[in-house]
C-alpha cells in the first residue's frame, strides 16, 4: 500500500514537471489520484511517455527554428528545451527506480 501511495506521487510529480504547473493544490492532488486510481498503470506509463516524447519534439523543433533564424524569444526556446530535459531525467529515474524494485523482488526466495 506504502508502494503505490509512492507511486501516485511519482505520477503526481510527473504530471506537474511534465505539464509545468507549479504550486497544486490538495483538491486537484486528490482528482489526480483519483483518475490514475481508475486507469490501469500500463495506461498511465503510456501517457506519461507519449507526454515526454511530446516535450521532446516541441524542444527538437524550437532547436531547428532558431536554427533557421525563425525564432526571436530565446528564451521560451531555452524554456521548452529545459522541459524536455527535464522530463527525460525523470523518466529515466522512474525507470531505474523500477528496475530496481523488480530486481530486488526477482531476489527474494520463494
């Protein structure tokens, strides 16, 4: 139980970081667990990743657009490219914390 409260805020956190929103309140941290309580995880992983791979692109083609000098406000380019920096390393952390728990479970004797 301890497991999916962590869980529910990795996701939490994910949501915030991912969609830059800063400073939640409890009541949209409740509607938010509520909705990944109903959603199988696997759906939740899909969307979070589909939201990464979002970033990800927004940044590569704010990066193509200063390069073809389309671009005047540096800094929302900086910005967007942050995000998706961002992202990433906390993607790859929940990843490596997964990993970690299914190789510490994989070792446990029967």
């Amino acid at each position: 139980m301890a497991a999916m409260t962590s869980l529910s805020r990795v996701g939490l956190v994910t949501g915030h970081v991912i969609g830059g929103q800063a400073g939640a309140t409890s009541s949209v941290a409740s509607s938010s667990e509520a909705k990944t309580a109903t959603r199988p995880f696997t759906q939740v992983l899909k969307d979070a990743i589909a939201q990464v791979n979002d970033l990800q692109i927004q940044a590569q083609q704010a990066a193509e657009a200063v390069a073809r000098g389309d671009v005047t406000d540096l800094h929302q380019v900086s910005l967007a490219i942050e995000r998706a920096r961002l992202a990433l390393e906390l993607t790859v952390a929940v990843r490596n914390k997964l990993i970690e728990a299914y190789q510490e479970i994989s070792r446990m004797p029967i």
